[in-house]
C-alpha cells in the first residue's frame, strides 16, 4: 500500500478507499475517488437532483488511519453547495482533522460552488484540485487520525501524503447507523464536528454511518436496504418530520411504509437494537400539515391548514403513528421508540434558527439529551440499548 520518494509517502485512489469510512457507495475514477451517502445505482433510478446532492455531501464521511507522521497532505476537489439566496457566500467547506485531543479545521480554498435553486435544481461542478495540509507535533508514538470531509460538500479525494507510512486504522468500535432528515444531516453547521450525531459518535467513540438525508427521510426502501446490508450494531431512525413539511405523504401510506421499512432493515439486522425517534418540535407543523414553504428572503412557513385535509399528516399525527407502528411489533423485543421532543421540545424552538432547522447550540442540546436518554451496553458480545427513564 503506498509508494515512499525519500522522506515522502503517497497514497492514491486504491489506497485511499481503504482509509475511507462512513461512506455507503464509492465513485471510483482514474484518479479520484467520491464517496457518497446512498448507493449510485439508486440515485440513477431516482432522477432527483436534491437527493443526489444530499447524497453526494460527506456528512460524517471521513478517512481514518494510523501514523507516526508529522505532516498530512490531502489533494481534494470540492463542490460546495449553498442556496442560491445566498450566492457567493454561505458556510465555506470545512475539512476537520482529529488526533487524540488535536483538532484542527481546514477550508477548502479553490472549492466550486454550487448553487441551489428555489425548486432544488442543483447547478455545480468539482473545484479545481487543492492540496490540504497539516502539521502536528512529532513523537515516535503510533498516532489515529481522522479526517472529516465537508457536510454540504461533494468531494473527490485525489492523493493522500504523509513524511511517515500511513495504514488504514484498525478499531474496534460500536458501529453506529443512523438515518434523519437535514436536522441529522447538519448541512448548515459550521463544522462536520457539531452535527449532533458526530457529537454523540465522538464523545461514545462509536463508529459512525450518518445517512441524514437533508429533505429526504421517507422512509424509502432504497435507504431501508442501505441499513440492512451496512454492518450495524445499533440502529437509530429519525422520521416524521420530511414527510410532514414536504406533504409526501397520507396516514395510510406513511403507516405502511414505516412498517415495511421496519421490515427491510430487519432482514440484515434481525436483533440489533433498533431506535425509532419521532420529530423533534417544530412549532409551526405541531397542529399545521404541509407542505413548507420558502420564501425569497429564505424564511419558511407552513403552508397547510391547522384543520388537515382527510389523512394529511401534522407532527402531532406523524409521533403517534410512529410510536403505534413500534408498539404494534409485538414480536420485535429489540425495537424501541422514543419521542423526538425529549431531544429538542417546545421550550428549545428559539433554537430554530428559521423555525425548522436547529442551530449550533440546539445541535449540542440534542446530542447531550440523547447521550443522556441512550443507554448502550456490549456483554458478551450482545449489545443492548435501553431508554433511561425521563425526571417526572
């Protein structure tokens, strides 16, 4: 693995796929390689532009590998996507190194940018190719890096080069895989390390696969059959609130989909432990369906009625459909359901920084609540995830 010229040692396409972790699929080309969130295959049969951007976003994507290195150099091309509202600018492309208690941030320079249309049509090309570069303090000691790439990023990794050998890093950590919508996405965060589920992922050291679809939690099957051939220890699902505020779907449908979900994600995972978290408080869907709307300026608002149509879907509904369809699995013992609220309630909607996403501070609220209400144990190899029960 790698090749050395002197003091230097570099590490392309091949080698970097081993280093890569968090990725779902890979688009492997002669002299990059693109990790993405759901598998290729899939997003050619969806035709859906704003899927294909989520999916193309590194959110909690990283490299993760063992060196005694000083100095890491990284050769990336990156495609930053922004609103078209807030075209040139938005949140730059953050590249976040870890090592031990060493963290160091990096923006990407010559990134492309690419704009978002108000109807989701998304514009944009790779950046012109960069080198990245780190410096950390010397020492004989084997040292594990990670490397997180950009949220709200596509990004085409080239060559990795380093003054010492680099080996992909050989853990043995609780593997984590979660799926939500753009509130576990963490697009809009400043950092790939203030997400609430890399929070969660680092302060647990659990080995993190973050299928946070900004704008696409469906409960779709192709995401279902993502989670079922993934390794997976525990299992956390975040749904309700797409299929409110994009007003994708009735009771009845959203009923039968999360059970059929359920279902797929059972086939690989028969009894992993399994997590279904209903919406967090949204205070303008709580009693109104949708769909949302975005307005130039980029507020939103609820577009629907506070007296849904027959079967449209409110939070309110969207929770306790949930928590039947968990409750109904009788035979499922290693199924539990948990109220999005008790990460972010009503009291923490100022938190909602355009009344929908949370901010940085409600991104670190959810995820110590979460640390707080999650309970996982491994004995014996059997891992298993227990709710602490709430302060009356």
């Amino acid at each position: 693995m790698g090749g050395s010229a002197g003091s230097r040692w570099t590490y392309e396409t091949s080698d970097l796929v081993g280093f890569l972790q968090g990725a779902i699929d890979l688009e492997v080309g002669p002299d990059s390689v693109a990790p993405l969130r759901v598998p290729a295959e899939r997003l050619r049969q969806m035709r859906d532009a704003t899927l294909d951007r989520v999916a193309r976003s590194t959110s909690a994507v990283r490299l993760e590998f063992n060196t005694t290195a000083s100095w890491i150099e990284l050769d990336v091309s990156v495609a930053r996507f922004v609103p078209e509202r807030l075209m040139p600018n938005g949140r730059p492309a953050v590249f976040a190194l870890v090592s031990d208690d060493v963290s160091i941030e990096l923006l990407s320079k010559r990134e492309a940018v690419a704009s978002i249309a108000f109807d989701g049509a998304v514009s944009h090309s790779a950046g012109a190719r960069e080198m990245l570069r780190w410096e950390f303090e010397r020492r004989p000691q084997t040292r594990t890096v990670e490397v997180w790439l950009p949220t709200a990023a596509a990004v085409h990794l080239h060559v990795l080069r380093s003054d010492k050998p680099v080996k992909p890093a050989d853990r043995k950590r609780l593997r984590w895989v979660h799926h939500g919508s753009s509130i576990s996405h963490g697009a809009d965060q400043r950092s790939p390390l203030a997400t609430w589920p890399a929070v969660v992922a680092r302060e647990r050291a659990w080995d993190l696969t973050n299928l946070g679809l900004g704008g696409h939690a469906h409960a779709d099957g192709f995401t279902a059959r993502a989670i079922r051939d993934q390794p997976a220890d525990i299992i956390t699902v975040k749904i309700g609130i797409n299929v409110v505020n994009g007003d994708t779907m009735r009771e009845r449908t959203f009923r039968s989909a999360l059970h059929s979900f359920l279902d797929t994600v059972r086939e690989g995972h028969p009894e992993t432990p399994l997590l279904v978290i209903g919406p967090i408080s949204c205070p303008m869907h709580e009693d109104t369906h949708g769909p949302t709307v975005q307005e130039s300026d980029g507020t939103l608002h609820a577009h629907g009625e506070n007296a849904p149509a027959a079967g449209k879907l409110t939070l309110i509904q969207a929770r306790e459909i949930a928590r039947e369809v968990v409750a109904d699995r009788l035979a499922d013992q290693n199924l539990q359901y948990m109220d999005g609220r008790r990460l972010l309630g009503e009291a923490d909607a100022h938190l909602l920084y355009d009344s929908l996403h949370p901010d940085e501070e409600g991104h670190a609220l959810i995820a110590d609540r979460f640390l707080q209400a999650v309970d996982v144990t491994t004995v014996d190899g059997r891992t298993k995830l227990e709710l602490v029960k709430e302060d009356p």
